[in-house]
C-alpha cells in the first residue's frame, strides 16, 4: 500500500480558480465606454497595445465636451482643448511628447483671450496678457 493516494480535487479547485480569473480579467477590461448615472457617455477613444490612441473626447453630465485632444502611443499630442460647462473654450493648448511646447492659451467671457503662456518642454518661456476689451 502506498501512503500516497491519488486525489482530483485539485483539478476541480484549479479550474475554479482560473474561472474566477477570467471572470475579474473580462470585467476589469471591458470594452464598452463609462457612463454618467444619467446614461451619458464620460469619454470616448481608443486604446492601442495598451495605451491611448488618436482622439480622444471627455464629457460632461450633460453631453457638453468637457476636453479633447489627441494622444500617439499614449503622449498627449497636438492641440487640446478644454471647455466651460456652458460650452465656452475655457483654454487650449500645444502638446509633443506629453509635454507643453507651444502656446496655452487662457480664454474668457465672449471667447475672447485673456493669457497666452509659450511652453518649451513643461517649462513656460513667456507670458502675454491681453488687453481688456
């Protein structure tokens, strides 16, 4: 008699516990878009091998843009702009690489603006005010 007995029961609780990893993997990686409470999608864009791709749009509660700009290989890029609950360009600003290079542009009442920052690599180099109107 061998004091060693075969026991299966391991397969059973190995397979439950790959299961329950697919499970949490499928649920934490789901595809579909956030939504407010009221149904109202929160963001839109896409993801590649893992990282933000191409435009890229934040909302607010009410369907109202809220951000937009667009990424390459996960690094802000280009022209961003971020608005005001009432719809208004509240800024925009110049990205390469993640960083600000270029003009942030601060915009008030009317849409007129009223600072404009230049940014070199995150750093701002120069700051103009506009004149009041």
């Amino acid at each position: 008699m061998s004091i060693f007995r075969y026991d299966s029961r391991h397969k059973v609780i190995t397979l439950g516990i790959v299961v329950i990893a697919a499970a949490v993997g499928y649920y934490l990686n789901q595809r579909g878009q956030p939504t407010f409470d009221n149904g109202q999608v929160k963001r839109t864009g896409s993801v590649e091998n893992g990282r933000n791709q191409g435009r890229w749009t934040w909302y607010f509660p009410d369907g109202r843009k809220k951000m937009e700009g667009d990424f390459s290989g996960g690094k802000r890029t280009g022209r961003w702009v971020t608005f005001t609950p009432s719809g208004d360009t509240l800024t925009v600003s110049m990205y390469r690489d993640d960083r600000l290079n270029g003009p942030h542009t601060e915009y008030g009442p009317e849409g007129r603006p009223v600072r404009m920052v230049e940014y070199i690599d995150d750093e701002p180099r120069g700051t103009s005010e506009a004149p009041p109107h």
